[in-house]
C-alpha cells in the first residue's frame, strides 16, 4: 500500500486546520500517532515526501519501512526544499520559517516569499 501525506491548503469548516504547509501536516501526522523517537519522525517526514512523491509516481519505491529516509543522490531531479533544523526531527519538530524552495535546480521561492 502507498501512504502519503496532502491537503488542498484551503482552511473551512470541513478542514480548519489546513495552512498549505506541509511540515506542519508532517508534525499533525508524528503527534496524532504519539510518535516520540526520532526514527519514528523521520518515518512521519517520509511519508510526508517519499510517500506522497510514490502516490503521484509509480516509478518512486514505496514506504517499505521505519528506516526509508528522503535523500539526494547524484543525478536526482533539483526539486526540493530547504528547511531549519540540526536534525530531520528537529526540523519536523520546531517547523522553522527559513524554507527555500528550488525546482530544477532553480530557487522560486525563499523566506515563505515566491522569488
């Protein structure tokens, strides 16, 4: 099975808690399971960018386990984001607002502020 983590970004009365930003979604999802462990966040952020990227492309790998992490490697497509953090669960955990944004490779936005 695929699991990923979206939101349309539209706050209402069916979804109050939606704001487009999807490292909050990413901390709802760790703190609705009670994740504590800091593999466990890492599986949150996981699903929240492998997962979701595996739902809207086959030829990504699903989830397989508690130990898939999101990562570069050489000749990856440059469509990423940046975010505050010394580690993935402190970036989950404290949701900085210095994002950069860059997609093929060029950076279209940074400080929350399209380029």
């Amino acid at each position: 099975m695929r699991i990923g983590l979206g939101e349309d970004g539209q706050r209402d009365y069916w979804s109050p808690y939606g704001n487009c930003d999807l490292l909050d979604r990413t901390w709802q999802l760790a703190f609705t399971r009670g994740f504590r462990r800091g593999e466990h966040i890492g599986l949150a952020l996981a699903v929240a960018t492998m997962g979701g990227a595996s739902i809207m492309s086959h030829d990504v790998s699903r989830l397989a386990g508690v130990s898939d992490r999101p990562g570069l490697a050489a000749g990856d497509r440059a469509d990423l984001v940046l975010v505050d953090g010394e580690t993935p669960t402190s970036a989950v955990m404290d949701r900085g607002r210095d994002r950069t944004v860059l997609h093929d490779g060029v950076v279209v936005a940074e400080g929350l502020a399209v380029a």
